[in-house]
C-alpha cells in the first residue's frame, strides 16, 4: 500500500474529498466548514485513508509529501472561497522547522479565518513538533482530532493548548444505547465549555443521533458544537 501511495503521488492518483461539518444550531443551512479527506485513486474507486495512513506515517518522507499535497489542494480552495477547512497533519509534517512557513507562504493571512489543523491523538509528537505547535498559535487553529481513543487525551489538552476537541466517533455512535459512551461524550462537552473550546461530533449517521445531541448540548450553554457524518453531508471531491 505504500509503494501505491508513493506512485500516486508522483503520478497524479491522489485525490482530495471535502465532508461538510455544520453548527448544531445550523443544520438547515449551507456548510462554510469542511474537512479535507485524503482518497487514492485506485483505477476510478477512491480509497479512504483509513487503508493506509498507518503505513503513511511509519515512512516521514511519504506522510510529509502527503501532507503536502493535501495542503497545496486545500489552499487552493480558500484562496477561491470564503469557508472554513480542517486538515489533518502528521507528526513527520510538524516536526519539519519550516512547517509554520510553509503554512504561512501557502495561506497568508487566510490561515487564521479558514484554516483548522487536525492533530491525530494516536501520533508521539516530537519535541520539535510540539515546539511547532507553539509557533502555529499564532497562524491558525489546531484542534486535537479522535478524542477519547488513545491515552494522552488529557495531556495533549494541557500541553498543546489546542483550540478544539473532535470526539472519536466511536463514542458518538454509541451513545444512544451506551450509557459510558455517552458520558464520555458529555464530559468532553464540559471540558470544551469550560476551555472555551470547539467541539466536534463525528460518525453522525442518522437523524436519531442528531436529536440525541441536540438533548445532551441543551445541558451546555455556550457550547460551541458542530457536527460531522453521513447525516450532515457525504465527502464530495469538489467544494
């Protein structure tokens, strides 16, 4: 999977989806906010990334060409539009000391308005790429993605001082019968409240879900809640 990774990406096979994420209170109107989702082209059929980032991140170079291409796509996209995109980076990609200058030459000063990076929870950052996040606080937002799936949620939260919280959608997609899982759900909620920090509900599949987080947020005054997953909108290549 990697060898086809590395030839797509010198061969043009590589592609960008956008997936709509919606405020809570928003849900009948047009998306302003996407997340970019990276797709192999494999002969016509787009595969998620989910089948080879794993092997992606354990090669720096790829995962660095990666976040390249993607952030090249996205960047061509806000300079054309006004709305909002999320980009997951890897660590390989944060932990380059030029990152936050590459940010800045391909967004200016779009980066602060329409830009979001994604920190994926299950990657050992680097003293070099936490010292990366440092400077890129002062660029953008960075929002700590699949929350509640790893071990060093809590630390990632002091440390990196990111600006939102995506819950791992196994929580969300559990919470209707889980009452852990729903728990889980509402303490991130507090926690985002209190930090002042978005949220972000992932893995929203069915207008079932969208009611029962529409019940939990009504607990949360002032909480900042956006939604993500089939029910809201399907990833689509051109946005």
């Amino acid at each position: 999977m990697l060898d086809k990774i590395k030839v797509a990406l010198q061969q043009g096979g590589m592609r960008v989806c956008y997936q709509p994420l919606k405020r809570i209170d928003e849900l009948d109107q047009e998306p302003h906010f996407f997340e970019a989702l990276v797709r192999l082209d494999a002969m016509g059929k787009l595969v998620s990334a989910g089948r080879f980032m794993t092997a992606v991140q354990g090669d720096p170079e790829t995962a660095i060409a990666l976040d390249d291409f993607v952030l090249r796509s996205v960047a061509a996209q806000v300079h054309r539009s006004s709305h909002r995109y999320a980009v997951n980076v890897t660590a390989a990609s944060l932990a380059q000391p030029d990152f936050d200058s590459k940010i800045r030459h391909l967004f200016g000063g779009k980066a602060r308005k329409q830009l979001v990076i994604e920190l994926m929870e299950d990657q050992q950052l680097s003293a070099a790429a936490i010292a990366t996040t440092q400077r890129m606080k002062k660029l953008t937002s960075l929002y700590l993605d699949d929350v509640g799936k790893g071990y060093n949620d809590a630390q990632a939260i002091v440390s990196l001082a990111v600006n939102g919280l995506k819950i791992d959608g196994s929580y969300v997609t559990g919470m209707i019968t889980s009452p852990p899982h729903r728990a889980i759900v509402e303490a991130i909620f507090v926690i985002c409240v209190a930090l002042r920090m978005t949220c972000i509900c992932e893995h929203v599949e069915s207008q079932a879900l969208i009611e029962a987080i529409k019940t939990m947020a009504k607990r949360h005054s002032f909480l900042d809640l956006y939604l993500q997953g089939y029910a809201i909108g399907r990833p689509e290549l051109h946005r």
